[in-house]
C-alpha cells in the first residue's frame, strides 16, 4: 500500500511540473512589453538586413561608374539627405505606434514614395542622366540577385520557388 501511495504522489508531481513547463511560453507575445514577437522581430532584421546589403551594393555602383569628385559630393549629400528623412519617418512612426495608433498602410506607401521620389531625382540631378540610367541598370540587376539569394536563404520565394497552392489536390 506504501509502494501504490508513493508511485501516486510521485505520479502526480511529475504531472504538476510538466504541466507548468507547458504552459511556460519560449518567448515573448506580440505587444508585450513593448517588444515584437519573434516573428515580427525576424522580418524586421531581414528587412534591416536587406537594406545593409542595398546600401553595399549602391556604393559599389558608385565605385563602377567612375563618377566625378563633384557628382560624388552631391551624391553622398542626396544619400545623406535621404538617411536623415528616413529616420525621421521611422521615429514618427514608432512614436505613433507607442502611443497606440494604427498605422494607416495606404498612408505609409504614400509617404515612402514621395522620398524615394525625391532621392531618386536628387541621385539623378548629381549624376546626370547617361550615369543615373547606367546606375538605374546595374542597382536593379543587382537587387534581383540579391532577391534571389535572400529567398533562397528562406528555403523559397526566389526564382523557380512553388507558388501557394500549387501542390497536388
């Protein structure tokens, strides 16, 4: 009768620690304690990832088309210029966030373009226009392989990946 009543108890212990390593989560949610959750902090370093390699590659174009000291000047003022307007949005934006506002997506787009408007132009107003299209060509096969490559990493979302939906049914 000992044996049955110790195995129970130990039985029972065993069962109130797995059911509280359980319900233990491995993280933290989305929105708790002002942090993203994983998943929402793994797109936000591919993003930031993304634009660390976009900017590699601008620069090694620069280096390619041979620009003079002058157009050099005007471009690292235009690239200057758009970091600064960049980061300004990104802290509108978290502070809006912060204080509980929705952010508007069509919104957003709007103004993401409106200042990738403006430094493309003042790229183009640096470069003229024969080095801005010969830029405009190699930044855009570059940024394709660099897609490929990025979406390979993922295990899909680059060329010759399946698409959703697309399997046997």
């Amino acid at each position: 009768m000992k044996r049955i009543w110790m195995t129970t108890i130990l039985a029972v212990a065993a069962i109130a620690m797995t059911s509280t390593a359980f319900a233990q989560s491995a993280g933290p949610k989305p929105g708790q304690n002002g942090q993203q959750g994983q998943r929402g902090g793994q797109a936000g370093q591919g993003m930031r990832q993304m634009a660390g390699k976009r900017k590699e590659i601008h620069e090694k174009i620069l280096k390619q088309l041979k620009l003079t000291a002058t157009q050099t000047a005007n471009v690292k003022k235009a690239d200057a210029a758009n970091e600064k307007a960049m980061k300004a949005y990104g802290e509108k934006m978290q502070a809006q966030m912060k204080n509980g506002a929705k952010p508007d997506r069509e919104k957003m787009r709007a103004e993401m373009e409106k200042m990738q408007k403006t430094y493309q132009d003042a790229l183009k107003k640096s470069m003229g226009d024969a080095k801005y299209a010969e830029y405009q060509k190699l930044m855009k096969a570059e940024m394709e392989k660099l897609r490929k490559e990025m979406g390979n990493r993922r295990g899909g979302g680059g060329a010759g990946a399946p698409k959703a939906g697309g399997g046997k049914g």
